[in-house]
C-alpha cells in the first residue's frame, strides 16, 4: 500500500480537495484505495456526502477508544473507503496526551491493511499538532498543497523543518515527494515568481540531504475553478458534479502523475474500471444531496451499501 498524507499547516489550500478527488479518481481506474479524515472540521466525511453528526465509529475512537479500525470503515464509493471523522476528533490530542507511544497510534492500526489497498490518503488538520503526527507517523510521502501567493510561503519552510525532525526521531522512510500548485493562474506573473522561489529553495536544499531532497513541484497544478468549490455542497467529487470541467482534468491528471511515479513495479496507465467493476458499481445506489448549493444534515445522502461496517475491498 502507498501512503501519502496531504499537509500544509495552513487552511484553505487545498488539502481536502486534493484527497476526495485524487482518490475519487484512482479509485474510478480500479485501484483500491483508502482515504481518512484526521481533521475535526470533518470536511472530507462532509465533500463525500456523510453528515459527521451522525457518525459513531470515527477516527477519534480508532485513535481514542481502540476501536477496530476495519469496523469503523465505510465503503463511500467503488473502490473507496473512508476512516470518517466527527467533531470528538477536537479532544483527541488532550486525551492522548499521557497515552504511551501516542504518536504511531494510527500506524499501528494500519498494520492489518498493508496488503489490502493500494493507496492510502490522509486529509492532515491545519496544525502541526499530534494528530498531524500520527500521521506522518503513519505514511512514506508527503504531498503538499499551496497556493502560489506570498504568505503562503511563510510557513512552508517551517512545515519541512518539521517534516525533516519527525523523519529523523520517528519514521526515517518519511520524505515529501511533491508540491502542488493549487489556485494557479500561469498567465498571472505572481504565481509564477512564488513557482520559481520554491524551486530554487528546494535545489539549494538538496545537498543537505533532508527529508525533503527529492521533492519536486507537480508537472500538472490545480487551475482556479468555481466547480471545485461548489461540489462539497453536493456530497459529490468533481467528477460526479461535473466531469468535464477544469478541476476535474486537472485532478485527473494529478492521478495519473501519482500512478505513474509509483515506488515499485514498473509505472502502468489507468483504464477505466472494467466490466465487472460497472457492474459492481450499478448495486452501489448513492442518493445525493438536493440541487439547492447547501448541505442539509437532514437529508445528507443515504447511508451506502448497508451494512456500512467495512467487509474488505475483496
């Protein structure tokens, strides 16, 4: 299993998208893959169509109350599971706090499913806090969202001394493998310039080996797109909401870049999921949200494929 956790301890770049429709779109070409919300404003379990008010096994008990983590899964799409989140997920650090070995948690938890996904994606909160931790705990790379403009880049040097200290004291394979462009606008020259500092900051930092030597910016950025924003109150991904806009060809081609750079076996093409997988898709019946733009926790979309408990991608 590939496990990337997707951070930047600053809100609003773009993390949450990121995770819903890169996964959404791996997981279209037939890969197995598993997504989990760390972050207490639940946006993730919100942008796929679950009302966190309603969710009982969530990443706080996983992390909290030694819940079983295949239990606390919920099949959301073909191909796509989700470890939800709730706002309990708040009180998760102080509790954890006098909890022995605190910080591996969630990779513990993740032992029993090394052999079952194929990617795993973590939406990270906005902090550097323990759940962040747990996460990088948890994973091998890191994606980071940005935004090309001026502070934006203020935090981003102190994210990688971060990153580079939990490599050193707690999971030497960790290392960030990308930057991505979100919000770009490649006709604006600010953009451009915030592109060409991050470039020259991550060349001149090479030599000294961190854990960021072989990050790269993306090929492929995220251009501005009024869809994007508009599919979370749908409880859809781009794709469901509208497949042919921007975002959805940009997220598309930033699936393929992750499939294609994989670290083992030789890189393949995503196809389309074949026959039996559309078939299988057909039993998977998803009410969506009224056409109104809001998200309305009384009729959030019915609950999928019951029972809801995770029974293996198999």
């Amino acid at each position: 299993m590939r496990k990337i956790a997707v951070l930047n301890q600053k809100g609003g770049v773009g993390k949450t998208t990121t995770v819903v429709n890169t996964a959404a779109a791996l997981a279209q070409s037939g890969s197995k893959v598993l997504i989990i919300d760390l972050d207490p404003q639940a946006h993730l379990t919100i942008h796929l169509g679950l009302d966190p008010e309603n969710i009982r096994s969530s990443s706080y008990s996983v992390l909290t109350q030694s819940e079983s983590f295949e239990k606390a899964l919920k099949m959301v799409r073909l191909n796509l599971w989700l470890l939800p989140a709730n706002i309990d997920l708040v009180g998760a650090e102080s509790e954890l706090v006098s909890v022995v070995g605190r910080e591996t948690i969630l990779r513990e938890n993740l032992k029993n499913l090394e052999d079952t996904f194929d990617y795993l994606f973590i939406d990270c909160p906005p902090s550097l806090g323990l759940l962040t931790l747990n996460a990088l705990a948890a994973v091998e790379e890191i994606l980071i969202p940005l935004q090309p403009h001026f502070l934006a880049l203020q935090g981003f040097g102190k994210l990688l001394q971060t990153v580079d200290l939990v490599s050193k004291r707690i999971n030497p394979k960790l290392e960030v493998k990308g930057v991505l462009l979100c919000m770009f606008d490649s006709r604006a020259t600010l953009p451009c310039e915030v592109k060409e500092d991050i470039e020259k900051f991550l060349d001149n930092t090479r030599g000294a080996n961190p854990a960021w030597a072989q990050a790269r910016i993306l090929p492929v950025y995220i251009r501005r797109n009024i869809k994007l924003a508009e599919a979370p109150s749908y409880g859809k991904t781009i794709f469901e909401y509208e497949k042919n806009c921007h975002g959805a060809e940009d997220y598309k081609k930033v699936a393929q870049y992750i499939h294609s750079n994989r670290q083992t076996d030789e890189p393949k093409v995503l196809n389309q999921a074949d026959s039996n997988q559309k078939e299988e898709k057909k039993r998977i019946e998803i009410k969506t949200l009224p056409q109104n733009g809001s998200y309305n926790p009384q009729t959030h979309i019915e609950q999928i494929n019951s029972p809801q408990e995770y029974s293996g991608p198999g």
